[in-house]
C-alpha cells in the first residue's frame, strides 16, 4: 500500500455521512500581520492544540508528542458535551494543513486551515470544511444546537490566531455556509486540501 493510501484508510468520508455536503469558511484578514503566511502556517501546525477554545473542544496528540503535525499524525478531540473522536492529517504544504475525520466523529469529511495574501498583500487565516454529519442522529443533535458551536469554535481559532501573529482582524471574521452541489461533490479531491492557499 502506497503512503498516500495509508493515509485515507479508515476515514469517515462525506460519502458515508447523512444530510446535506456542507461547505463552510470562516476566515478573517490579519491586523499588522507580523509572519509571512507560510509562516503562520508553520505555527499553527506547531501549536494546533493552543488556539482551540478550551471551553468548546480540546486537542490531543495521540502520540503525546509535541513536533509540528504531519500527515499520518491523529489527534483526540474532546467536544463538549458530545464525546472524544479523532481525526487525521491528510495533507501539509507550505501555507495549508488539512485533516480528515475517523469513524464515530460527529462530522464525516475534512477541513483545511489556511494563510495567504489578498490583493493588497493583506495576510488572510481561513478555515474550510466540507462534511456531512456522521450519522443520522448526529445530523439532528447539530441541527439543534451543534451548528452554533462548531461556529464559535472556528471564529474562536480564526481571532486566536490572529492575535498571536498580529493585531487581531480587520473588520470582523466572516462564518459563510453553502450547501455543495452534486456536481462539486464529484469533482471534489476529497485527498487533498478543501482550498488552495496561495501566496506567500
């Protein structure tokens, strides 16, 4: 079996979840930016676990080490009042990281974190997933309230991120949904990122 294989077996895919292919962004533009955007790359991968809000969700290695992630490393995901899952890395290049979920997470599909610059040269943080729930009773438990905090847990790591390399965001963090089509869902590479981040 080829690396690349390794890495997608055993995933949650969207294809094995219930309800609507979401795809959903948050991302914001960095205040002062003081890092090149494969620079905040580098250390959101080194320090993953510290821009969650820990009120919300708490990141684990499964390997209790400390090295920037890599893909093939997984980590335990604590989410309040929901339960422990895991994911995986999937994907890392210079200005993105990506990871996939694992059988039983209440989310089947994966999700990019992402640095690169606007137009004006502006350093950009965006978050995109594109999922389905996991399950048919999870996809009603997030109708009902799981929506709402999957939200505040990404503004919350987009601003997080933003303080630390810069002045925190300009404007505000927008929180967009669309709801995929199946002609993208098709097209879709689900062993890569769920965005290009480009521009460094």
């Amino acid at each position: 079996m080829e690396a690349g294989e390794a890495l997608l077996e055993g995933l949650l895919s969207a294809e094995e979840g219930a309800g609507p292919l979401l795809q959903r962004d948050y991302w914001a533009v960095i205040e002062n930016c003081g890092c090149s955007p494969s620079e905040v790359m580098k250390l959101v991968a080194s320090r993953f676990a510290e821009f969650a809000p820990e009120e919300l969700v708490i990141f684990e290695r499964e390997d209790g080490g400390n090295a920037p992630l890599e893909p093939g490393d997984e980590l335990r995901v604590r989410i309040r009042g929901a339960g422990t899952f895991h994911v995986r890395i999937i994907h890392r290049d210079r200005q993105s990281l990506t990871m996939a979920t694992l059988p039983g997470h209440p989310e089947a599909g994966r999700i990019t974190f992402g640095a690169y610059r606007n137009e004006l040269g502006d350093v950009i943080f965006h978050i995109r997933s594109r999922a389905r729930s996991g399950s048919r009773v999870m996809y009603l438990g997030f109708r009902t309230g799981g929506e709402a905090m999957q939200t505040n847990t990404w503004t919350d790591f987009v601003n997080t991120v933003a303080l630390t390399v810069g002045e925190g965001v300009i404007g505000f963090i927008h929180a967009e949904t669309t709801v995929m089509e199946k002609a993208h869902e098709s097209a879709d590479d689900v062993r890569g990122p769920t965005f290009l981040a480009r521009g460094d």
